[in-house]
C-alpha cells in the first residue's frame, strides 16, 4: 500500500472506530435542536400545572397527550420495559420513578425527565420542581443540584476532557456537603436514547476522552442532601437513596461547538 496517498483519518472517523461515537452532522445537529425544543416545551407545560394535589400518573397523560399532539413520541415508553412516558421522581427517588397515583404535597420536591423523538431525532432533559413553598432542605438540594448542571456545563469545550466536567459537578456538589450519585451518567444522544460515551457526575481533571465539535451529550447530575447509596425498588426502576434524604437533578442535552457548549434544550433554570 502506498501510505502517501492514504488521507489520514478524520477525528470524528477515530471517535466513531474507537468509542462508537457519532459525531453529528449539522443536519442531525439541527433534528436534535428542534426535538429539544420540542423537550423544553413540554417541561414549561409541566411547570405551569404542578400543583399540590396533582398525582403523577397526571404528570404522564399530560407528556404523553403534549408529545404525541407535537408529532412527536416519549421514549421512554417501553423502552426496555419502562411502562409509562415520562419519569416522575419525588423527594428521595433520585430518578427514574414510574408515574402512580401518588398524589404531590406542598413542600415535595418533584423531577421530571422527558426525553422525546421527533423525526427520528432525541433530545433529553429534566428539571426538578418545587410543589408549594419549599422548605430549607429542599431549597438547598435543588440550588446545588441546579449549580453542579451549570458548572458541568461550563467545562463543555474542545480540549476539555469529561473528567473535566465530573470533577467540576463533584468538586462542587461536595464542597456544599452533598454526594454524587455513580450508578447513572450522563451519555451520548441524539440519533439513539442512550449513545456512547458515558459522562459520569465524578472524576478527576484532565481524565478521559477529549472533546470535540459535534459531540452532543447530556449532563445530568443526581446530587444527595445526604449519602450517595442507592436502591432499587422492587418495580425495577425507581433508585432512591439508601439513607431517605432529599435527591435533586438537572438535565440539558448538549453540544460541543468550535467556541464551546451550546444547550439544545435551553431552559432559564
Ligand atoms: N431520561 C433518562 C435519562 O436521562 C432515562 C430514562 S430511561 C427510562 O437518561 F426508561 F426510564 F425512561
Ligand atoms: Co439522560
Ligand atoms: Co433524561
């Protein structure tokens, strides 16, 4: 073989080799930003309804009715055997609690993750809510939680690595006298729900793959008022915490641009 009429491989080519990655093109980029406008959408429905009272199976029919009239479909729904279109998580369920005839009460501190697919594009975000006035506990859990995504977020540029980002969530979550949860990471998505790479909410500086134009990822931090420890409830999905504290999230859906981080599902937290 002649090496000198060989064109080296591109980057996105090695990524997508040696890690599976896709790096997306401007035409996915853009199929992404509409469904994640589409994600942000129906969180800002969710907001202006959450009330006390209101159950969270309510929450799912109103995602589910909102998705499906924006010709659009919740991935969640069966995807490897999650029952329902949305996950609602109240209080110590750190995520993936299955909607129910759970009922919110003033003070409860309530997250919903919607994750959509629109022309055959995902994008996946979550916020948590709070239901009624919030106590001092519940106010400080989501205040961290909310500034561990944006520290996360800062990090987002091409050089950086995704050690980079989980060290800066930690580093931040800890400092506040909070815990990181391990078992769930951010990932790689867009032309499927769940892509390579994982992006843990942990790690250390300048450890891991570095970052380049046109990688879309989420970062999604699970922050613990108290232990990090998980369960599992005997639904198969619902993870609380071990010690029954409060747990918070925030979830955008990211890419990596020349400059640095654009959300594509942007919402004023
Ligand atoms: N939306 C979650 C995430 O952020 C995944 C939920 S999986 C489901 O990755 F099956 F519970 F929907
Ligand atoms: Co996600
Ligand atoms: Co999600």
């Amino acid at each position: 073989m002649d090496k000198a009429t060989l064109e080296p491989p591109r980057i996105e080519e090695i990524y997508a080799r040696k890690h599976r990655i896709r790096v997306k093109t401007e035409a996915e980029i853009d199929g992404i930003r509409r469904a994640g406008r589409l994600v942000v959408a129906t969180l800002e429905m969710v907001a202006s309804r959450i009330a006390p009272g209101i159950t969270t199976e309510a929450i799912n029919t109103w995602v589910h009715e909102f998705t499906v009239a924006s010709g659009a479909v919740p991935a969640p729904l069966n995807y490897r055997g999650y029952p329902k279109s949305v996950c609602v998580s109240v209080n110590e369920v750190i995520c993936h609690g299955i909607p129910g005839p759970r009922a919110l009460a003033a003070g409860d501190i309530v997250n919903v993750d919607v994750t959509s697919i629109l022309e055959g594009f995902y994008a996946d975000a979550n916020r948590t809510f709070f239901v009624g006035e919030p106590g001092p506990e519940a106010r400080k859990i989501v205040t961290v939680a909310r500034e561990c995504l944006t520290r996360g977020m800062q990090m987002v540029k091409p050089g950086n690595t995704i050690g980079d980002i989980g060290w800066a969530i930690q580093s931040h979550a800890e400092s506040q006298g909070c815990s990181v949860v391990r078992e769930f990471v951010g990932h790689g998505v867009g032309l499927e729900f769940h892509e390579p790479p994982q992006v843990p909410h942990f790690g250390r500086k300048g450890e891991g793959l570095v970052l380049i134009p046109g990688m879309v990822f989420t970062i999604e931090p699970m922050i613990n008022l108290g232990r990090k420890e998980l369960r599992i409830l005997d639904d198969e999905w619902t993870a609380v915490t071990r010690d029954g504290s409060l747990s918070a999230q925030f979830e955008q859906t990211v890419l990596v641009t020349p400059e640095g981080c654009e959300s594509l599902t942007p919402w004023d937290a």
